[in-house]
C-alpha cells in the first residue's frame, strides 16, 4: 500500500504499531507451540493413520448424515480408480469418467425425489453428472446470474474441493464444477459429489491438502450440514439462510 | 502455603523494562465496554428475574453437555488447547510483525487495510466508507467487534441503517435489547418472548413482517427471520463482518458461524467491511488445524460449525470487489501491556467460560453491563476500558475455576482477575477515595462459605493464594477469594484458621447449609433456592458440568470425578 499522502490512518497505524511496541517491552517469551496433537496423516480420532479407505468414507457418510444431510452412496464397478492421493483437489474435471455414469443415476434420482426442476450449472461441472436428469433446465452462470435471479432457481449441483471425514465437512474452493460462491449459497437445496479420493481424515490433513493445491488463497466455504441455528433457547433447527437441504452424493 | 516475597507494588507502569508510557484504555462515551451501575446491582435485579434464570439454566446446561460430548471425542484435546495457548501467545508476543505481515498479505491481494486506535475512529473508518459506496443501509454479521465499538449507533448517527442477520442479533436488535450471551446473544430469551418481538417488530422495523398467527415454535421463528431478511441480503451492497481469524501469513480472514447469514454477507454485497481487533491473528495458515478444532466444539458443541467461509483479499468474479479490513485498537495495546493480563487477549470468544460459570449462570450477561460479559468479560472488560471504569467486574466472580477447565486456550481467568482485583485498588487510591469493592467480596466470600465443600476447595487453589502474595508480600497468604479481600484492604489479615474457626462457631450442623454465614454479609449471588452445579451434583446441569470438566482433563480426570477442581498447581 503506497503512504506516499500521510492519511488519519497512516498516523493510526505508526501509532498502533508504536502502542504494541512500548506494550511488550518486557519482551515476554513464546516458545513455539508444541505439534504433538494430531497433525496432517495421523488419522483422526475415529480412524487409524492407515485405515482402509472405505473406513473414511463410512466416518463421512455417518457424520453427514448425524447433521442431516441427505447422503447416497454410489459403489462403483471394480475398475474404478483409486484417484489421485495429494493434489486431487482441483475439483471435478470429468477425468474420471468411469464413474459418471452411476454418479449421473443418483444425481437424476435425487432431483426426481427433490422435485427440482430448474438448477443451477456451475461452470466445469462434468457433463455426464446432469445426462440421466429428465425434465431438468441446466441454468449456466454465464453471464453471471445475480442474486434474485439464483434465489427462484430451485437448487444448484456442485462437486467440491475435499471433504473431512471427521466432522462430516464438504469443503468448496470455487474450483471447477463449483462455481463461485453465491452459486451455493443462495439456492435452497445444494447437492454435491463428494468422489473417495477427495475424503480425508481430518482437519489438519483438509488443511494441507488445500495448501498444497495452490488453494488457501482463494474463497473458501467450509459446509458441515443445512444452514442451522439454535439461537432460540439452544432448540437446533435446521434451514435458516443457507440451502435448508443438503445432499451428498458419496462415490465410493 | 507460603508467601512468596517479590517485588511488591510493582505495576507494569514502573516495572523495569516495561513502558514508562501504557497505552491508553478504549474510550468513553462509546461502545459498550462499561456498565452504567456497578456488578452486585445489576446482578441483585437480575436473580429476581426467575424467567431469565430459568432461560439461563437451560440454555447453560444444554450446551454444556453438548460441549462435553464433543470435547470427549478428541484424543488430543489437551495438545490441541496448549498449542492453541501457545500459538496465540507467539502472536501477542509479536504483534506488530504479523499485524505488518498481514497488511501485507491482505494488500497484495487487493484488500484495504486501515487502523483504528480506537472505537471512535473506527466508527468513522466505518461510516466514511460505507458514505463512499453510497450506501444508506449495510447488513451486518454478528460480529463482538462491532459491538463493542457502538457502530451501529455511529452508522444511525450517520443516516446508515445496519440490519443485524444473524438470528440472535436480530431478536436482540428488534427487541431494543442488549446481547447477553458471546455466541449465543439472545440466550435470555425464551420462544414465547421471541415470537411475541417478531410479530411486535418486524414489520414495525421497515423490514417483511411476521407472518400473522406466528406460533413460537422454533422453526416457524427460523422461518420468520429467514423471510424477513432474505430481500435485505439480496439487495445489499455493504456488508460489516467481524472475524475470528486472520491469518498473517497468506492475509485470509476467517468466519465461522451457522445460519448462512454470515455466508451472504461476505458473499453478495459489493462492498465488505471487516472490523478486527488486533488480537484475532494466527501466524500462520496451518495454525487454523488448532483453531478451527478448538472453536467449534467449545463455542457450540458441534464437531464442525455449518459454515466456516474463508477470504483472502478479493478474488474477481467471486463475491465482494472492494474488501476493507479495520484493525482495531481500543484497549487492546493497553490490555497488552499487563504482563499478568495479556493473556486475555488469547480469547478466541468461544464462551465456553460462560457457559460453566456458576455467577454467569445467575445473573446472564446483562448484569457485567458489558458486550463481554461473564468470566471473560470480568478480565477484558476492565483491561480495555480501564479497571477505573469498572471497577466491580473483577469481582463478578467466585474463582472457582471452572472458566480456566473449560477455556480452549488455557486463560488463567482466576488468577487474573486477582491480579485485576489489586489495581482496582490501585485505582481508587490514586484517585483519592478508598476502595469500594470490598462489599463484593464480602459476599463472595460468603458465598464461597457458606458451604463446607466450597471453603473447602477455595483452601485447594492455592497457587491464587502464591500470585497474590508475590504482589503483596507477607499479606497474601489468604487462599481466594479470602486473598481478594486482602488485596482490597491492604491490611493484615488474621490468619485464615481464624475465618474457619470462626465459621464452624457458627454454622448449625455438620453439613450447615443452612447456617447463616460467618460475615453476615447479604450474598447477591445465592438466593433461597440457588444451588451451585459445582456444589450439588443433583441440580440440573450438575452431570453435564462434571462431564465437560472430566472431558476436559482427559485422560486422568476420568478417575476423580468426584473432584472435578483439584487441578495440578
Ligand atoms: S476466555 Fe476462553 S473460554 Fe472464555 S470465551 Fe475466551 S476462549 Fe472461550
């Protein structure tokens, strides 16, 4: 940021700075914090560092659905791939299209139960999640829809960066088949597809995953269930701003 | 129990190598950091309220039992809590690097950062910029910052209208109320009163009515709130945030909460204003594996909150194109510059320290008569605006520990808030009129005595009884909150057998409850039919108070549940 006018601020801020120099002049010490709680690849609390595979995403689908999310799980044939294991979080690019076929069948049943009709195409979605929908109007983002406009659509379809197993979170970094935010926020009924190879364990491990991808930097929403409250005397009920329905396509 | 001789009188004004100049305390006739009657007042109407006590209990005890639920699933819990302490005191200790690097951070990625000594100049920051994207009214996520600061009272001044979205800070807001609880601020509000202030007040608000025949069923509430602002947040062009984190190694803040209000407000607006106190700084991106472990399971009782949405900077095509990031002052520099009071400024405002606290439980949040209340709001409070302002907040407290058991980051409230106890003495005797808040601990004291079980585990915190006497020299030798009275008297004591012997003249029977106490004193804290949780495992919320302190001290607690305080000097 260039000072080259001194502002109020530039006055605040030699000041603040100042105010936090003479403050700590009794250099206090902080040794550096000690890492020995679970970090990236030590597993989670409920999942050993080497548990199988189908452990973390039957942790998944328990915890999603312990916070009401609506999860169907789509077993796929016996040459499915096992994916990438570290960069995999450059969202759903249609590569691994031995799935899409089983992924298109639940999506479609899943709209037929919903109802919905009209639906939100983020922009990279693969093209064969949305080939066995009948009577359903694709709605692409180009140009930008604005917000009244989404909030007469009847939901949106993503897939997502990661999802944590632990705490039953679906992470979006605005990736391909993601779309910017707005995308899922406003519709009320968002259903994504969370593939295996995109399921860690835990927190620190979504955490360095997302790092590593180049993907700290950008908008990040971090969805654990439907929008909630319990602001009224601590009485959960779920659906307040966000999309009151939540559903997880979970390919295995 | 010994007294510790050291440097007594020692203040961090005088302190060799500590500033000859303390920055200055937030200031008045702003914000809400001061209340406008002393503790014990406030709180003596409070617990003639049964209503709000009822709403109280529940509400404390309901979330108590989820937190320890939650708490109980993490192995690691106690690693994570001392890396978290330990983290936030790398970022106290340097400040002003990381807040330099996240200037940095944030600029480089197209954000505007301005600095804000205090609550009136980050009102105008507010109001200047919110005049510059034209705006006439700005919806707001709940933010303790704001808060704080009055801004939106400044913005009304102005002409703005800010709408508070997240539920709670709307029934707050359309009640003409004041939060009373961190996370939850309309805790004191029962469904029945919350029905009757939407069909009152959201049309009379300017905003969608409640629908007619709204019943106080929670999720016809929900609904409600959901109608009535859905127009405002489509519409809106400025957004205030505030954030729980701000990472000053890539310049991302973060935003946790639940509803989806928080998601609409840092994603469709134009313009976003994020008001930050200096504090809430990690250093670094993977620190948010600590944090974003420890705040959601003490704050709510959930494994993860619904929504957590991170930004950094602006990202084209993708939510806000002007983002503008307000570091706040106002007290914190200062608060920073007490050795033995710093470590507040580790809170990441979970309330879990409300939540067990046995005095919040009573008196809910309005009595502290600040936005923070409880036993974090006891320490912060008179750090920010001076312990001259309010003078009774350190003794809004019985220093039973349970607020330091629950805190993810390790804050030692109690004994900061004896520490706290002794510069409001300070206080008033450099102001030239003697002490008052000896009435206050009177009555904890009382309180504290009047049962065997209580005095009892006040003698086991001993280590308070050590921090005092370091200050105090041979006086401290009191255990709390018999020491507190010490620190305000300034004189000795007799000895603490005497206080006993004294007691046990007096009381009744064996068990005594009933007796009257020893120092006579009216006790604002306990009326006829209080019990403490701490102290009677069958009053309601007593299992879940246990449970949350036995998940906290995993894994030795699990075996001494019966002594849920005996803590490790
Ligand atoms: S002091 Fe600790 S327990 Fe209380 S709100 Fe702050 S972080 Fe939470």
């Amino acid at each position: 940021m260039s000072r080259t006018d001194p502002s109020p601020s530039d006055d605040a801020r030699a000041e603040v700075l100042a105010r936090v120099r003479a403050a700590l002049a009794d250099r206090p010490a902080a040794p550096p914090a000690s890492r020995d709680y679970r970090t990236a690849g030590d597993g989670s609390p409920s999942l050993a560092a080497d548990a199988p595979r189908e452990a973390l995403l039957e942790l998944l689908a328990g915890r999603l659905v312990d916070y009401h999310a609506l999860v169907r799980r789509v077993p796929t044939g016996p040459a499915a791939p096992a994916g990438p294991t570290n960069d995999a979080s450059d969202g759903n690019d249609g590569n691994d299209g031995n799935d899409d076929g089983d992924i298109a069948a639940a999506v479609a049943d899943a709209l037929t139960q919903r109802g919905a009709r009209r639906l939100v195409r983020p922009p990279g979605l693969p093209a064969g999640w949305l080939a066995a929908a009948r009577g359903i109007e694709a709605v692409d983002d180009e140009p930008p829809l604005t917000a009244a406009e989404l909030d007469v659509l009847d939901g949106v379809l993503t897939g997502c960066a990661l999802a944590i197993a632990e705490t039953g979170t679906i992470v979006l970094d605005g990736g391909p088949g993601q779309g910017r935010r707005a995308l899922s926020l406003v519709p009320d009924y968002h259903l994504v597809v969370v593939r295996a190879d995109q399921v860690v364990a835990g927190v620190p491990d979504a955490l360095a995953r997302l790092r590593a991808a180049g993907r700290a930097t950008r908008p990040l929403t971090w969805i654990s269930g439907p929008s909630a409250t319990s602001d009224i005397e601590l009485h959960r009920v779920e659906g307040v701003h966000g999309p009151r329905t939540l559903e997880v396509v979970l390919v295995e | 129990m010994t007294a510790a001789s050291g440097p007594a009188g020692a203040s961090p004004a005088t302190f060799l190598g500590l500033p000859a100049v303390v920055p200055p305390t937030a200031p008045r006739g702003v914000g809400m950091l001061r209340g406008d009657e002393p503790f014990p007042v406030a709180a003596r109407r409070a617990l003639g309220d049964a209503q709000l006590r009822r709403n109280l209990g529940k509400a404390t005890g309901t979330i108590r039992g989820r937190r320890a639920r939650v708490v109980a699933e993490l192995d690691d819990w106690d690693q994570l809590r001392a890396a978290g302490a330990a983290i936030k005191d790398d970022v106290l200790a340097h400040l002003g690097d990381y807040l330099v690097q996240l200037e940095e951070q944030v600029t480089a990625r197209g954000g505007v950062v301005h600095w804000a000594r205090d609550a009136n100049e980050a009102n105008r920051i507010v109001v200047d910029l919110v005049r510059a994207a034209g705006a006439t009214e700005v919806v707001k996520v709940k933010s303790m910052a704001t808060q704080e600061i009055g801004l939106n009272e400044a913005l009304a001044d102005a002409g703005v209208a800010a709408w508070e979205t997240d539920l709670a800070e709307l029934i707050v807001q359309l009640g003409h109320d004041r939060p009373s609880h961190i996370v939850v601020p309309a805790i004191h509000r029962n469904r029945a009163e919350i029905r009757d202030i939407f069909a009152r007040e959201m049309g009379a608000s300017g905003g969608v009515p409640a629908p007619p025949g709204l019943t106080d069923e929670p999720r016809a509430l929900a609904e409600a709130a959901r109608r009535h602002l859905r127009q405002r947040f489509l519409s809106a062009r400025v957004a205030i945030s505030g954030a729980n984190f701000a990472v000053a190694e890539t310049g991302t803040l973060a935003v946790v909460e639940s509803e989806g209000n928080g998601r609409m407000c840092l994603t469709l607006p134009d313009t976003l204003i994020t008001v930050m106190g200096l504090e809430k700084i990690v250093p670094t991106w993977r620190d948010l594996e600590v944090f974003l472990q420890l705040l959601p399971r003490s704050a709510t009782g959930e494994r993860m909150n619904p929504y957590t949405s991170m930004w950094t900077g602006v990202a084209p095509g993708d939510g806000p194109r002007a983002f503008h990031l307000v570091l706040l002052d106002n007290g914190r520099t200062a608060t920073l510059a007490d050795p033995a009071g710093r470590a507040a400024l580790r809170c990441i405002r979970c309330a879990a320290c409300l939540n067990v606290c046995p005095v919040y439980e009573r008196t809910g949040g309005h009595a502290y008569g600040s936005v923070y209340p409880g036993p974090i709001g006891a320490v912060l409070s008179p750090q920010l605006a001076g312990v001259a302002d309010n003078p009774s907040l350190p003794y809004a407290s019985t220093l039973c520990g349970a607020c330091l058991d629950a805190c993810p980051v390790a804050i030692d409230i109690p004994s900061m808030l004896v520490h706290l106890r002794a510069k409001v003495v300070d206080a008033g005797r450099g102001a030239g009129h003697p002490p008052k808040p000896e009435r206050a601990v009177m009555a904890a004291a009382a309180w504290t005595m009047a049962k065997p079980d209580r005095w009892a585990r006040a003698l086991r915190a001993a280590r308070l009884g050590r921090l005092l006497g370091r200050r105090r020299g041979a006086i401290g030798r009191l255990p709390p909150p018999l020491a507190a009275w010490t620190a305000s008297r300034d004189l000795p004591l007799p000895p603490a057998e005497t206080f006993r012997d004294r007691w046990s003249r007096q009381r009744s029977g064996p068990d005594g409850p009933d007796a009257p106490d020893s120092l006579n004193a009216p006790d604002p804290l306990d009326g006829p039919n209080a019990s403490n949780p701490l102290d009677d495992p069958d009053a309601p919320g007593a299992r879940d108070l246990q449970d949350a302190r036995i998940g906290q001290d995993a894994p030795g607690g699990r075996d001494a549940p019966d002594e849920p305080d005996e803590r490790t000097p």
